[in-house]
C-alpha cells in the first residue's frame, strides 16, 4: 500500500514539474512574431459518383412474397407436484423459563 501512495505521489510531481514547462513553452509562443503565411497547394475536390437510375436495379423483395415459416406447436408442460408444507413451531427450551418461586 505504501508503495501505492508513493507512486501516485511521484505522479503527481511528475504532471507539476511538467506542466511548468508547457506554460513557458505556450507563453513563448504567444509572444513570438506570427509566422509568415504559406499557400498551400488546392485540395483535389471529390467525383460525385453518378446515381443509378430507377429502373436497372431489380425490385426487393416485399413481405407477401416471402415464404411463411413452418407453425411450431411446443407439447405441454409436466405438471409437477405441489410441495407439502411442513408446519414450522418453535418448540419451548424448558432451561430458559424463570426457576419456579417457593
């Protein structure tokens, strides 16, 4: 367990001690002179595939004409036996009753 603590300790300073560089890094770079633009080269633009028409695809199937699946019929159930109820009484501890007053 110990070793556990000291662990995320040592974590812990590790993301401090480096979050110390990235804010001297970042504010350098807020401060620097913008850099000069460049043009980048155009982008190549997509083809737009052409859309089929309506007529060459084949029609898809419909519901009325597919064919019905065969009725399954499950037999019944076994009937089990109920399951007799036993009568729970606690029965009285003799040992625990006040002595008897003379």
């Amino acid at each position: 367990m110990i070793s556990f603590n000291c662990f995320i300790l040592a974590l812990f300073a590790a993301l401090i001690f480096s979050g110390i560089d990235v804010d001297l890094a970042a504010r350098r770079l807020q401060q620097s002179p913008p850099l000069p633009k460049t043009g980048l080269p155009p982008l190549p633009q997509p083809t737009i595939p052409t859309v089929l028409k309506p007529g060459s695809l084949p029609p898809l199937p419909s519901i009325l004409n597919l064919p019905s699946a065969p009725k399954v019929t499950l037999p019944p159930l076994p009937s089990f036996p109920l399951i007799p109820m036993i009568p729970i009484t606690i029965p009285s501890i003799p040992f625990l009753s006040p002595p008897p007053s003379t």
